[in-house]
C-alpha cells in the first residue's frame, strides 16, 4: 500500500535521477558528430564523467540522432545544477562541463543545444524517448535496442548502479508494450525505409540499378537487404574479406573497402552507414574517379559522405536530418494510448523506489527461533532455477517430496534433477497467482524487484516466503545444514553472515565424523 502521493514521493527524491542530451531537434548532423566517442574511449570517458559528477551510476546513449548523459545519485548528494530558464544550461553546468571534457570541447560553445531534466521531468522524457516518441522518425524500430545496449554497455563496465538499472528496464518494458499494444499511422519506420522513400518519390527503377553499401554493420545489412529485396544490384564493402569471417547478405556482391571509389563509376546508388570517425566518400577522391549522377545516402553519425559531393553535377546528398515524420496529428490516439502504457511503467518505477525505502527503514527483526518442521506433504516452489536455488535445493530435497521451480531458465544442474524426477520444473516467467498452491516459497531470481513482489504476494496470502536477495522481507531464513545419519543441525546468523555460517558448518561436519557421534 504506498500512503504517499507520487507528487510528495518526487519531491523527497528530487536528486535521485538528471540527465543533459541533445538531438535531431536541437543540433545539427555536424554539432551531434562532435559528441560521438569510439567505443574504446567511451567506458573511461563515462567513469571520469562518473567520478567528476560525483554520481553512484551513469550511462550514455548516443544514437544517430542523440547524445545524452544520464546519472543516478543514490543515497548521494546531486551536484548544483545550473540551467536557463528555457531549460539549456549554462556554461558551468557540470553535467555540459564534463561532457564537453570528455570531447575536448567548449561547453560555452554549446549552451544552446543541449537541455537539462531532473528527475519526474528525465524519467518521463526516458520513457518517451524509448518507445520513439522522441525521435525523428515516429515510433521508430531502432530506439529501444540503442537505449539496452546503452545500459548493457554501463553494466558490462560496472558504471551503472540499482536506481539506473531498474530505471532503464521500466522505460525498456513500456517501450515494448508499446510497440505491441499501440497502432500507429507510420509508412517508414527505419532511415533506410525513408531513404526508399526518396527512391520511390525520385522514380528510380531499383531493378535496373547498381548500388554500393558502404559498411557491413547492423544499419549497413539492413540496407543492402533492403535494396536487394528491391531488386537492385548490391555489393557490399568490406575491410577484410575472409570466406567465414565476413558475413554479407544474401544475393550481395562484396568488394574491399580500398577499393570503393574504383566502384563508383558502376554505381547509380551508394549508402554508406560505419561508425568511422572519417569520411569514407571524400569529395576530392570522388571527383578524381569523375564520378556523376549519383544519390547518396548518408546513414551515419558522424558524418560518413562528405557535404561537398553535393555541390559535384548530378550528385544528391541525403543525410540522417533528411529523414524525419510528422505524423503526430494523425497518430493523436496511437500517443494518448501509449502515453498510458507509459505511466504505468513510470509509476512502477516509484512503487520500486518507496517499496526500498520502505524495506531500508524497517527495524531489525532480530534472531528467528529455529524450528524443526515436517515438509514431506508440503508444496514447496521456488521461483527462479539459478546457483542460489540449486545450492538451497541441494539441501532441501532430502527433507520434501513436492518441489516445484518456476523460472525461463535453469542451471544444467537443475534441469537434471528435474529430468530425474527430483522438482517439477515449469520453464516459465513468474506470474501472479501461480504460488496458489504452495505452503512454502523461496524468491531466489536475479531481479530484486521481482523478489520484492514474489514476498509482497505471499505475504498477502499468508504464506511462509524466505528471499535471497533482501533478509528483511523473510519469513524464515534457509540455515547451514548439516546431517549425518540421524542427526539434522540448522545454523543460521539471522541472514548477516553467511560466510561464518558456511566455516561453522564445515567444522560441525568434521566433528560429527570425527567423533562418531
């Protein structure tokens, strides 16, 4: 039950989530490629931005059409933040300063392209921007794999902390429900289906045409499948083509990247989409190989086509601020709906924010008397199938003959007791009401929040619910335990310390065989 109103829950938690970023809307194709960092350089930009904001996690999402700073200040105090009044920061700013730092830029020279939000005002924008309604392309595909790799990213460098994580897989699961619950009035959902378009609109007969793709990464297979599709010709450049190691789609050519400007004079088409921080069409190389009536279609930030082919007769130049929709007086339905997937997911993520102050306030619950019990006709379920409920199973399967595990996935281990008739295992997520049955519970998944709701449920209900991840939502904590022929003994150090309790079991099984007792 939350006895707070989320209004009085935002206001004590004012300093907990700010974000600066800046896009399509506010800054150019060229002002946004000064913000891109190689992906070796990104991990040690992030921690100094990390350590200089003083913050306990960050993240950078940085698309084709956005960079954006996030950090979460849990339980820490959130640095000053110094921001006009229409929402640009000033030149101090400490979120533009250090961003601006890790580029080797100015931060009084871009006050004006980025914007500040804090908190209620970030994690709706988050929200938003991750179901696509931020983006130059309405609804677009592309956004919510970029928002979980940029997580994903954070995580695998141990920059990102709980209050981001759970932030970040609300905003991710709303996108989603979305995307599957949400119709909306869209012809092109990706730059390649706009660039098409432009295809389309300009007449050009795919069949009769010869096309170069220039890079072979996600947004590159994407366009040359497209194009082949299309019925176009496609030859696919790569740096280093060895049978096996490079993989081109299907129906496409391939040619060294050395040499695509010998390629050019073939060509009526080229679309180039890398992540090189150069030109891979330089104009002066381009005009040398007198190269004419060619579209180009730049797909990339920064830039991978020079702007000044465009000026070369005969040659078109499109590049990512060329595609956008504005189709939002069509889609007024399609927003108001998805706007309310959305607050659910927003207001989830409150519950989860009160939910753990709440268990951080509770008092100790002191010692448990231990209690010997018969679970031979007990149901006894566990949701998860990880090593924290192998280890628990392990000690729990001699002692009862209905066991139950709930999870998507399971250890090798698991699934082999399960194949021997030991548990019943059910490969699937955990749901309300599927523990109806159960007299015991264990919450042993890797998702604290889940554990959370998995003893919120039982508790309701009345049932014993013992979580791995949080002692103070226990009714019963699983103790050290040793047997030895008729002998059982149960050590537990109220859920604190359980590397003593691992060395007091050991040394209590070395005495029973030691003295036969």
């Amino acid at each position: 039950m939350i006895d707070e109103t989320t209004e009085q829950m935002h206001a004590k938690e004012a300093n907990l989530v700010a974000m600066i970023g800046t896009d399509h809307g506010l800054a150019s194709v060229d002002v946004r490629s000064a913000f891109v960092l190689d992906k070796e350089e990104r991990a040690q930009a992030m921690k100094k931005m990390r350590d200089f904001l003083g913050a306990t996690g960050v993240t950078l999402i940085t698309t084709c059409n956005r960079t954006e700073l996030w950090a979460s200040f849990d339980g820490v105090e959130m640095p000053e933040r110094h921001v006009r009044e229409d929402g640009h920061p000033e030149a101090n700013d400490p979120f533009l300063v250090t961003l601006c730092q890790a580029h080797g830029l100015n931060p009084e020279d871009y006050t004006d392209y980025f914007v500040c939000r804090n908190n209620g005002e970030s994690i709706s924008h988050l929200f938003n921007m991750t179901c696509g309604l931020r983006s130059a392309i309405m609804a677009e595909d592309q956004i919510i794999s970029q928002v979980k790799h940029a997580i994903g990213y954070s995580r695998e460098h141990g920059l990102t902390d709980g209050c981001l994580e759970v932030l970040f897989r609300e905003a991710v699961a709303a996108a989603k429900n979305v995307k599957s619950g949400v119709r909306f009035t869209r012809a092109y959902a990706t730059a390649v289906e706009q660039a098409m378009h432009v295809l389309q609109e300009k007449g050009v007969d795919l069949a009769n045409t010869t096309c170069m793709v220039i890079g072979n990464g996600e947004y590159g297979r994407l366009a040359a499948t497209t194009l082949v599709e299309a019925g176009a010709r496609v030859f696919v450049t790569v740096r280093q083509y060895t049978h096996g190691h490079v993989s081109i789609p299907a129906g496409c050519g391939s040619i060294p990247y050395t040499d695509r400007y010998l390629q050019l004079p073939q060509c009526d088409i080229v679309m180039s989409a890398t992540t090189s921080p150069h030109y891979t069409l330089a104009h002066d190389e381009f005009v040398e190989h007198n190269v004419g009536n060619t579209l180009l279609f730049d797909l990339a930030i920064p830039r991978d086509i020079d702007p000044a082919i465009a000026e070369v007769e005969g040659c078109e130049v499109f590049d990512i601020d060329s595609f956008s929709t504005d189709v939002g007086a069509e889609n007024t339905q399609a927003i108001a709906e998805a706007q309310s997937i959305l607050d659910a997911g927003i207001n989830e993520f409150w519950n989860w924010v009160q939910r753990r102050r709440q268990v951080q306030a509770m008092p100790d619950r002191g010692m448990f008397f231990p209690l010997f019990v018969n679970l031979n006709d007990k149901h006894v379920v566990f949701v998860g199938g990880g090593t924290v409920a192998l280890r628990r199973l392990r000690s729990l399967l001699p002692f009862v003959n209905n066991v139950e595990v709930i999870a998507p996935e399971v250890t090798p281990e698991v699934q082999a007791m399960a194949d021997e008739g030991a548990l019943t295992l059910r490969k699937e997520a955990f749901t309300p009401g599927c523990l109806d049955d159960a007299d015991m519970v264990f919450a042993c998944t890797n998702d604290d929040e889940l554990n959370a709701r998995i003893a919120d449920e039982c508790h309701k209900a009345g049932r014993l619910v013992s979580v791995s991840s949080n002692r103070h939502l226990c009714d019963f904590y699983f103790p050290g335990v040793v047997q030895y022929e008729n002998l059982v003994v149960g050590i537990s150090a109220a859920g604190r310390d359980h590397r003593r309790v691992r060395q007091l079991r050991k040394r209590i099984e070395r005495l029973l065989e030691e003295e036969d007792l």
